[in-house]
C-alpha cells in the first residue's frame, strides 16, 4: 500500500511549521495545517477495481460527510480564539490542533523539515522571481 497520503500530511506539517516560523509572533496571522479526514470525494476516481470497490462501501460506512470535514478547515482559518499560541503551526484534526509526531520535532526532521522549505521556495521562484522578494520582505527566521 502506498504511503504518499501519510507523507504529504507530514509534509504539510513540515511546511506549516517553517511558514509559522519565519513570521513575527507579534502578527495577527496564524499559519495552521488542517486534516479534513476520510471524505467522499473525486481523489479515489481512478482507482482500479477491486480497490475501488472497498474505497466505495469504506467511504459509506466509515466516512465524514463534506461538511464534517469542512469543519477542520473552517476550525483552522477561524477557530481556536482562546489559545491562539497553541494554533501557531498548529495541525488542525478532529477539531482540536493536534500533538505532532516526534520525528516531526526531532533534530533530523528539523532539516528535513528546512529542507522541505527551501525547495519549496526554489520551486515556486523559479515560476516567478516574486516569490523571493515576497519571502525577503515579509518572512525571516524568527524562532
């Protein structure tokens, strides 16, 4: 079985973090993360038979509706007005920001974690140059 979902939900996490970390914590915005959960949606649409099959009776049986999933991402962009320390970077799942994994914390997933960041940003300047000048101006390594 492929790992790609649980990667990019790590890889979300990563990016959080490093976005989160190079803002001032005195701005009023908070950078989260947000896992809607097992939905129905178009993503499984290609799945080759019989995968498809179970994808289908799984996705009746134990998943959240669209608008119970939407509740994470309406949560993340809006909610947490009491804690909003605990939102910074946050990963938002089950509607409460969620602990994450110990790698993630770890000195070998801060790198991978910088990493991630860095050729994000390589990526995206060399669609535009505005990239760089946005991050320059607005962005530093803060924590």
């Amino acid at each position: 079985m492929s790992i790609r979902y649980q990667v990019t939900k790590l890889l979300n996490v990563f990016f959080t973090r490093a976005l989160n970390s190079r803002i001032s914590p005195t701005t009023p915005l908070i950078v989260t993360s947000a896992n809607p959960g097992f939905c129905p949606s178009e993503l499984r649409r290609d799945m080759p038979f019989p995968l498809s099959t179970f994808s289908k009776l799984a996705e009746k049986v134990f998943a959240f509706t669209t608008e119970e999933g939407s509740r994470q991402l309406i949560y993340a962009a809006v909610g947490g007005k009491d804690d909003l320390e605990k939102m910074r970077g946050g990963f938002v799942h089950l509607g409460d920001v969620q602990e994450v994994s110990d790698y993630a914390i770890s000195e070998e997933g801060g790198k991978v974690q910088e990493r991630i960041w860095t050729e994000t940003i390589d990526i995206l300047a060399g669609v535009t140059p505005r990239v760089r000048e946005i991050v320059d101006q607005y962005l530093s390594v803060v924590a």
